[in-house]
C-alpha cells in the first residue's frame, strides 16, 4: 500500500510562537521526515548547551549568532550555515537583536512540535 503524500502551504505568521528559552521563541513547521524552525533571538538571548539525536542544518538570515558546536565556536553571519551532527553537544549567544535563523532537523522534532 502507498502511503499518501501530504503537500501544504502554510503561512509562517499564522503558526503557533513557543518560547523553548528567554528571549528565543520560535515557529515550527512539522513533516513526515524532517522538522523546519524559524527562530527570532532577542539580543543576548543564550541557547544552553544541548545535545539531541537529530541531525541539524541551519543559517542565519539576520544578525549573527556566536555558536558552539563540539568544541569549536565561531561567529555565523548571513550567509553562513551549518550542520550540527547527531548527539553533538552545542550552544549559542545571539550577538545582534534581532537575529532570525532558519534550521531544519531530522528525523522530526516531536519535542519541538509538542511544546
């Protein structure tokens, strides 16, 4: 049996705001196999060192983000983008408010969608 396809269009604004930290909140968008997020960082807003099993590609569209992924830290700009692997630890200090950052997460980020 084939599995049906689910296509939609969704409209960024009108999806839930959740606040996973101080002065980050974000917008998710779910799949079947992957996890979109939209982050909006406030100025010295801290993401604490994590780890997770989802690989994590990410860029920023605004501002700069000082992340640390392992034990190398560099400072992200526009134009710029990342991979974090599986259960790599990693943490970040938005340096501009505001900055907005774009990641995608796979497999999905049920934690992310549940909030």
């Amino acid at each position: 049996m084939r599995k049906e396809v689910r296509m939609s269009f969704i409209n960024i604004e009108s999806l839930a705001v959740k606040t996973p930290v101080e002065g980050v909140e974000i917008r998710v968008v779910p799949g079947d196999k992957m996890t979109l997020v939209f982050f909006y960082l406030a100025a010295g807003a801290v993401i604490p060192e994590h780890s997770h099993p989802h690989e994590q590609i990410g860029t920023v569209l605004n501002g700069s983000l000082e992340l640390s992924i392992g034990t190398e830290k560099r400072i992200v700009h526009p134009g710029q983008a990342y991979v974090i692997p599986s259960d790599v630890p990693h943490s970040g200090k938005n340096l501009e408010a505001p900055s907005e950052i774009i990641e995608v997460f796979s497999p999905p980020r049920e934690d992310l969608v549940n909030m």
